[in-house]
C-alpha cells in the first residue's frame, strides 16, 4: 500500500527516504487518519529513519534503539516537549508533570519521586490486594448472570481505585462508577482537541470547549472532595496528595492554586489509565490462547493457591510478568513520544534541524522484525531470562526511556501482576462472539470498543 508525502528535491540527497507522494498532505491525512498502519508501513517500506512532511514541519520517525537511545537519554536536553498537541491539552491538564517541561517539570518530579520508590510501594500491596478481592464478588455475580463484563472498563474501575487510595489516601470505591465516567468525558473531549486539524480557541463556546471547560471545573470539585475526605478521615500515613499540599501551602492560604489542580489531575488521569489498557489488552490475549492461560494459572495456583495476591507474592510470578511484558510489548500504553528538537543535531548522519519534530512509536518498535521475530504472535516466552539477554535493552519501551520514563511504571507493573495473577487463578475469561478489537491511538492506545467478555468462575 502506498502513502503520500512531499518530496520536493531540496537538499534531497541529505535526507531520510520518504514516502512518495501525489497530494502535499496525504502523510498528514495517512498519519490522522490510520497511523498505527502508516507508521508499520513507513519503518518497512523505508528503514529506521525515515522523513515526513507534515504540513510545514519536518518531522523524523525513528525505529533503531540506538537513535531511540540517543533522543530519549543521551541528548534528550536537545529534545523538549514543547509541542503544538501537549498545548491543546493544557485547558484540561494545565502544566502538570505530562505536559509540564524544563523547570516546572523538574520540580513536580521531586515533589512526586518518593511516592513511588520501591519501599513505597511495598506499602502499596495490601491496597491493591483489597481492591482485587472487593472485585471478586462482582465477577463471581456476572459469572452467575452470564452477563458479559467490558474489561477495559473493569480495569479502569479497579485501577481508579488503587491510585485514589495509593497516592490520594481516601477510598474511591463508592464514586469510582461516576468518577470513571467523568474521566472518560475528559480524556474524549481532550483528545478531539488535540485531533481537530484547527483548534478552537477556549474562550470561543463551541459545544467540546463548554465540555473540557465543564469536566475541569468537575475534576477540580472532585480533588475538592478528596482533599475534604483525606483530611477528615484523619489518616496517618502521608501520600502523594499531602506533598502536594505541601509544595502548594503558600497559595492555599488564598484557595488551592491552579498548579496544585493540575498536578492532581494529571497524576489521577496518568495514574490509573496506563495500568487498566496493559490489564485489558492483557486479558483479551489470554482470552484468545488457552495454552498461554494454562501455563499461567499453573504458576497462580502453586503460588496464590486461589487467593488474592499479596506483595510478597511478585518475585514467585515470573510467567505472570512475562505476560504483562509481552501484551504491552503488543499494545503499548504510550504508543508514540514525540519530541521537540530544540538546536540542531545529527541521527545517522542525516541533518536534523532545530524545531523539527521527532517521532518513537513503541508501536512500530515492537514489531521490528530484526528484534521481534514473528512479532504479530503472542508469546510471553520471549521475556524469558534465556531469550531476551541479547535483545537490544531500547527495543522495548513501553514505558518510554530517559529522565522522562513513567514515573509510576514501577507501580504500574506492581498492580498489573497482583491484579491479573488473582483473576486468571479464579475466573476463566472469553470473548464475547462476534466482537473485534479496534484500536484507539489516543493520548493511550485503548480499545475503541470495548473489551466485552464473558467470565466463569473455576470454582464452580
């Protein structure tokens, strides 16, 4: 299949390959249009480093983990995020630790680090072990109803959860329904602002700037009602959502300052979406490759013998890992990171100029066929100690790379193990008939649709 970009001939011989083109815009249009496939289909047809034209800026999709290594580490002060889409979500997720760069990021990282250092989260592991067995019940009573359950949105609810009680210290289960739907009205109304080919400015009241400015002003009311329940509930053990305070008394005194918003929903939205996508994506494998669930629920029942797990059970769930390795190494959360080339640089000889943009789609990444043989196959196995110690370390990010890693990816692996180890151990999980996976590359790669399926209890 063919795409189309610009290929004018200036200083042509200096440049990447680039697909050729018949209209001025058709990569934009391919890239706005499918860019899962358009990406694939660049890296194959054109290499590890190939040139797009998009609108009036140059732009580099890079697929070898050298030059991966050399933006997201080695040179990363040369690549910023300073981006037009990082600025079209500021309405909703002002300058918190997503779109925040330079200085205020630096700061926003030191105040959120300990939250989620090893110790931390060790103290994390009976939290999520409460959520896992208040979600049993739910699935045990859908397994009686026959009815099917959307995984995506069961993983969004248990993952809510975990981060409100984790890093905000108050128990979410009683909103977590209302809540979830509020998030998902922000990130929808979010993403077609970054989408739109012409971004309305926010005072104009058009029908999606009346919706991002109405979910702010919810999501500002619910950080309200959780500062309110954290305090009264008295709690002793700090949490993220104190050192927040903390960093924002001076401007409490007159109401909580807009930067303390903007981190507390950052951390809320960033906090639970990533975990619950790897559990769903996770969830719809096993769904589809029964010898996979036997292999796992082998290692879950020797080691949880059909109860929850509990922290001190990760080191003895290793194929459970390898499992969540692999369905993110399939569907990665953050599927393409984009940068900002703030001078000048080199990437394989090729000239990059200041203000191009840079593009390291984990998408593609995982499927380069030199690091990921047969790489549309499901196969936990490649995580295996044996199998992956001469694998380049950059052919697999799917929590980025550098001093912008995720910040919460240890957690996030944490409570994917625990959560999916407890479930697959109790409940056998199928696809409902019928039903396609789409995929969504939004701020997260999701599933468009849903994730619906039927769920069996192995008790019964």
């Amino acid at each position: 299949m063919a795409y189309a970009g610009l290929a004018d001939g200036r200083d042509r011989a200096r440049r990447p390959p680039t697909p050729e083109s018949r209209f001025p815009l058709s990569q934009l249009r391919a890239l706005r249009t499918d860019p899962l496939r358009f990406l694939i289909h660049c890296r194959a047809a054109h290499g590890d480093v190939v040139w797009l034209r998009l609108r009036v800026i140059d732009a580099y999709l890079l697929s070898h983990p050298d030059h991966i290594h050399h933006v997201l580490q080695t040179t990363q002060s040369i690549y910023d995020k300073n981006l037009a889409p990082l600025e079209r979500l500021r309405p909703i997720l002002g300058h918190g630790m997503v779109t925040a760069d330079g200085t205020t990021w630096k700061q926003q990282r030191e105040v959120a680090q300990p939250a989620f250092r090893g110790r931390e989260i060790q103290s994390f592991g009976p939290i999520i072990t409460e959520v896992i067995a208040d979600t049993i019940p739910r699935w045990r009573q859908a397994a009686v109803e026959g009815a099917p359950l959307d995984m995506h949105r069961e993983m969004l609810r248990m993952a809510l959860c975990i981060v409100g009680k984790a890093m905000f210290g108050v128990d979410l289960r009683d909103h977590a329904e209302a809540s979830g739907d509020l998030l998902e009205v922000t990130m929808t109304s979010g993403v077609k602002r970054v989408r739109a080919l012409i971004a309305a400015p926010m005072f104009l009241p058009t029908p999606n700037n009346r919706r991002i400015k109405s979910s702010r002003r919810a999501l500002e009311t619910m950080i309200d009602r959780i500062v309110e329940e954290r305090r009264a509930g008295q709690h002793d053990e700090p949490c993220l959502l104190d050192r927040l305070l903390e960093a924002h008394g001076a401007l409490e005194k007159a109401g909580r300052s807009a930067q303390f918003y903007d981190e507390a929903i950052t951390i809320l939205l960033a906090g639970h979406e990533t975990t619950a996508n790897a559990l769903a994506f996770s969830l719809h494998l096993l769904g589809r490759h029964p010898s996979v669930v036997e292999t796992l629920r082998a290692e879950t029942r020797r080691v949880l013998g059909r109860r929850p797990a509990e922290i001190g059970d990760l080191p003895a769930l290793t194929y459970t890992r390898m499992v969540i390795d692999e369905a993110m190494r399939l569907y990665p959360p953050a599927w393409i990171i984009d940068r900002n080339t703030a001078k000048d640089d080199e990437i394989d000889g090729y000239p990059i100029k200041q203000g191009s943009l840079i593009m390291v789609s984990p998408w593609v990444i995982h499927r380069h066929p030199a690091f990921w043989p047969d790489s549309e196959r499901f196969d936990p196995e490649r995580f295996a100690k044996d199998r992956h110690q001469d694998r380049p370390r950059h052919a697999y990010l799917p929590f980025g790379l550098g001093p912008r890693v995720c910040i919460g990816a240890s957690l996030a692996l944490t409570e994917a193990v625990m959560v999916l180890a407890s479930l697959i151990d109790l409940f056998d999980v199928e696809p409902v008939s019928g039903h396609m996976l789409r995929l969504d590359p939004n701020v997260t790669l999701r599933p468009k649709n849903g994730l619906p399926m039927t769920v069996r209890s192995t008790l019964s």
